[in-house]
C-alpha cells in the first residue's frame, strides 16, 4: 500500500502541470469567448452615442462645411466656370488689400483694449465670493453681452450715442460738449472700436476667469513660505502660469472681431474698409460687374487668418490645461 500510494502521488504531481495547462488554456478561452462576446455589446452601446451626433453632423455638414466648400472654390473660377488665378491675384489689389488691413487693425485693437480691460475685470472680481451676488451678477452679464452684437447692438449705439441720440443730446444742450465736433465718428471704421469691446470685454471675462479660479492657494503659500513677497508670486509663478491662457484668450477675441460682420455692416454702412464688408460689396455691388468670384478668394484669404488664430488658441490652450488639471 506504500509503494501504491508513492506512486499514486508520483502520478497526480506529473499530470499536475498538464492539468493546470488545460485550466489555464481554459481560462483563456473563456475570457476571449467574454471579449468576442462584449464587442457587440460595445458596440451596441456605441451606436446611440453615433446616433445622438447625427443631427449636430448634418448641421455642421449642410450649413458650415458645404456653404464654405462653395464660398472658397468660388474664387478659383471665374464668371462663365472656368479655372482662373486672377481671383487670387486680386487679393494684392489695393482696395482689397486696404480691406485686410482695416480688419487687421480693428480686430488688433479691439482684442488688446478688450483683454486688457477684461482681465483687469477677473483680478477685481477674484477676491469676491464664488456664488455671491456680485460674481454671478457679473458672469451673467458677460454671457449675455458676449452674445449682444449684430444690428440690435448697432441700434443700441445709434439711439445712445448716435448723431441725434439720446446721450449725445443731452451733452449738446445741457452741458454744451459735442461729441461729433470733428466728424461723424461712430460711422466710420476707428468708431467701430467702441461697439466692439461692448461684447469683447465680456468675452474676456468669460474666457479669461477660469484661468484665474485655476490658480492654486499652495502656490502663494509654498512662495510665503520660502520667504517670497507677493509681488515675487506674480512675477514668478502667476504671470508665467497665466500667460498662455491670456494670450489664448487674446487670441480667441482677435478671431472674434475679425470675423464679426453684422454690426459693422449696420454702422459702416458703404464704407468698404473692412473685409467682410468688401466680400458683400463683390457679390451685391450694381457698379462693379463681373467680381463676384473675387468674393471666393477674400473668404479663403479669410480662412486662412483664422485657422492660424485657432491653431496658436489650440496650442495655447493645450498648455495651460497642463496646470488646470
């Protein structure tokens, strides 16, 4: 019975490898049988999320993607279809080029006076309470105003600070000060500037405010510790932290005013000094014939400024997100 049993268990410990072998190999057929079998069911569990984009992807195909597919391939045909370059040599004509630089200078000036004014507004309102009257009454004005533009903006200013408006009035006949003195101002591109930082300002705010929430108490603490004055924070640690989110946001406001359309068009009226407003003297103008593709190469050359603002936004954005993690 000895020896029967030494060799029983002389047996058992040679078949106990194959026998854990065959458990392992079952194993693993049984979790790729789960897998196979969880696929599908991802993959069910995907489709809503695919389904849900639908509308959002007909939308941005059908009103975005075709009409400047359409707007942009314009301009490298000319009236009777025909492949041409002259569109795109235009865009060096004078008055084309005047139009880029009008739009240049008013988007350049409206982004720095409105970032500027902005972040100054984020640094007055940190120090308030999160949820108290004075922040929320300030966020949501922004979102509103952000959002105020187009020809309701344009009356606004027309009826306040217009030739015969109500603000201008009372200073001519009450205090004796015309504010038009030397011209109709606000007709003209340089009086664009104000009714554009009507909505860049709050833009800024919005942008620019959680960039500012994000800067972390331990820093100031860890700079007090290591015997820092609040200034060496800020020069050390605060500028640098808040740099690239000021210049994303910069920016972001550059790329705003420049692509704005509506409220121009309502104040400037014939002046054609900014881009937007010259690609709608092409395609609707009576006296200039046969231009209407140019239209096509002033979107492009528009399109091209923007994608380079979006993509130094993109890049600015991706670092700051490092420290706001």
């Amino acid at each position: 019975m000895g020896q029967r049993g030494r060799l029983v268990t002389s047996s058992a410990d040679a078949l106990a490898p194959a026998i854990d072998a065959n458990a392992a190999g079952a194993d693993t057929r049984r979790h790729s049988l789960s897998r196979a079998a969880a696929a599908p069911r991802r993959r069910r569990r995907g489709m809503p999320a695919i389904l849900g984009l639908t509308p959002f992807a007909f939308y941005v195909v059908v009103f975005l993607a075709i009409p400047t597919v359409v707007a942009v391939g314009s301009g490298f045909f000319d009236g009777t279809g025909r492949l041409t370059w002259a569109n795109i040599t235009g865009l060096a004509e004078p008055a084309v080029a005047g139009s880029f630089f009008g739009a240049f200078f008013l988007s350049a000036v409206t982004a720095v006076v409105g970032a500027i004014a902005g972040a100054a507004l984020c640094f007055a309102m940190l120090r308030s309470r999160p949820g108290g009257v004075a922040r929320s009454l300030v966020d949501s004005a922004s979102s509103v105003l952000a959002q105020f533009g187009g020809v309701m903006l344009a009356f606004a200013f027309i009826a306040t600070i217009g030739a015969q408006g109500l603000v201008t009035v009372l200073l001519r006949n009450q205090f004796h000060i015309n504010i038009y003195e030397n011209g109709v101002w606000l007709y003209t591109v340089p009086g664009l500037i104000l009714p554009y930082l009507y909505f860049q300002i709050p833009l800024m705010v919005i942008t620019f405010m959680p960039a500012l929430e994000g800067l972390k108490p331990q820093w100031l603490e860890a700079n007090a510790t290591l015997g820092g004055s609040r200034t060496t924070y800020w020069w050390r640690v605060g500028i640098p932290v808040l740099l690239p989110s000021f210049l994303g946001s910069l920016l972001l406001l550059f790329a705003n005013a420049f692509s704005s359309y509506a409220t121009a068009a309502a104040l400037v009226g014939q002046a054609n000094n900014i881009v937007s407003l010259q690609i709608r003297q092409a395609l609707i103008s009576e006296t200039v014939l046969g231009r209407a593709n140019l239209a096509g190469s002033m979107a492009l050359g528009m399109l091209v400024v923007m994608i380079v603002v979006m993509l130094g936004y993109s890049a600015l954005v991706s670092r700051t997100a490092r420290w706001q993690r």
